[in-house]
C-alpha cells in the first residue's frame, strides 16, 4: 500500500446512561415523617413506617443521602440523617433505618414536613442495612426470613423445620391455595434453652410474597430468661423488573488524512 498518506484512527464510544436505583424504606423502630432526599433538582419527602415498605423511590446515584430540615440559629438548615450506599450490582434496593448515635447532631429542631406534621419520637441519625429487592432475589411465591436478632431462631414453617443462626435468612415456598401457613418460631437462650416465640400461623394473600424479620427489641425485657425478639411480618408484592439498560451507541470511525 502506498505510504503517501498517513491515516489515524478515531473511535469515540459514547456511554450508556446510568440506570436509575429504585428504593423502598423500612423504619426499625417508631415512624418518621421528616425524611428528605434530593431527587434531581428538588427535594423529595419520604414517609417511613415500621410494619409497613415504604413507597418505591428512585435516585439517580448509589449514594443517597436523607437529610431533615431543622432549625439552626432561626434559619431552616439541612442536617444529614443517614447516607445510603447502594451496591452497584443491586438496583431494587429495601433499606431498613435504624436509630444511629446522635450525640454530634447541630440541632434537634425538626421542622414540620408539608402537611405540618413532626415526628417527635423518630430518631435524628441512622444507620441502615440495604437488602436485594428484586424479583430475582426474593420471587413472588416465597417466604423469605432474616434473623436479625442476636439469638438463633428455630422455624416451623407448614412441613419445614430449619434453624437460622443470627444474621442468617433463608426462603422457603407459599404453600398454593392456603389462607394461612401453620408456623412456629422459638429462640435459642444463652444457656442452650429454647423459648417459643409464636404459634401463630402466617396469613397468605394471593400470590405475591412474604418477608419476616426477626429482631431485638429495642427495649429491655423485665425477664432475662425470655427472649426479646419482635416478629414483623410483611406482606408484598413482587415489584416488576426493571427496564433493561439502554444499549450504547458509538459514533461511526472517523479517519482523517
């Protein structure tokens, strides 16, 4: 080939824009009303209950940040409450808050939300644990338990016997065409003895899915050889798989002389 031109090559690849985290909440302990998260170019208030999800939230980053309006010397001041960070591999977030240290909070002024309402009793730091929301990780159909308590829990569950030690969870199938699931839980003391926790069966409805968290109450118990642990049972609805990322484009290769 004739050397009398010298080419150069340019590829430029343009990136795929980023997908979008969908969010739902979960508080630990009381409810709070006085949430906020900067959604694009506004602030967006959230509303987070203990026996209840949340809605479905969406943030365009990882890291998401809750804050609440609070007075500081008479002026209205943002103050952060807790800061998310999302896995890059999880795009249906739950985030379950829970009451963090608060001794180096500014103010503990909380301004009234829109509707003028103050959630006295809600904690003015978080912690937070974020857990896969997605169909994949919990189908519709199942039953999925997390021991967050610090005991190990025993289950019967329909015909399924299983233990989760702490900070375990495992899933097990809704049994088709039942109202209620016979169930039973029991933790494991310190001194190797067992305590029921419930006898109470689980209510089924259709055909969505159930979460049950198993978790240390918050306040002390008056008997050391009980178990403290609160049972919290949630109904759900798979929510839908989100949209596939949208495919990059690139720009044709362009050669110049």
């Amino acid at each position: 080939m004739a050397a009398a031109f010298g080419l150069a090559l340019a590829f430029i690849v343009c990136a795929s824009p980023a997908r979008a985290v969908q969010f739902r909440l979960l508080a630990w302990g009381t409810y709070d009303l006085n949430l906020q998260f900067q959604a694009g170019k506004a602030p967006q208030e959230l509303a987070v209950f203990p026996r209840s999800f949340s809605t479905t939230y969406e943030s365009a980053e990882n890291s998401i940040v809750l804050f609440k309006m609070v007075e500081v010397d008479g002026k209205p001041q943002r103050q952060t409450a807790c800061t998310i960070t999302v896995p890059p591999e999880i795009q249906q977030a739950l985030v379950i808050l829970v009451p963090g240290d608060d001794a180096k909070v500014t103010s503990r002024k909380v301004l009234p939300n829109s509707q003028g309402q103050v959630s006295k009793e809600a904690a003015m730091v978080y912690d937070c644990v974020v857990l896969d929301n997605s169909p994949a990780a919990h189908p519709a159909g199942t039953i999925e338990f997390r021991n967050f308590s610090r005991l190990p829990i025993a289950i019967n569950i329909a015909s399924r016997q299983l233990t989760l030690p702490p900070r375990d969870k495992t899933q097990v199938p809704i049994t088709e065409g039942v109202k209620r699931m016979p169930f039973r839980a029991a933790a494991q003391l310190e001194n190797g003895d067992w305590r029921l926790l419930s006898s109470t069966p689980l209510p089924i409805s259709g055909a969505g899915r159930i979460l049950v968290i198993l978790r240390d109450r918050p306040e002390k118990s008056n008997r050391a050889d009980e178990p403290n642990i609160a049972i919290v049972q949630l109904f759900d609805w798979a929510p839908p798989a989100p949209p596939p990322e949208p495919a990059g484009t690139s720009t044709p290769l362009v050669y110049s002389r």
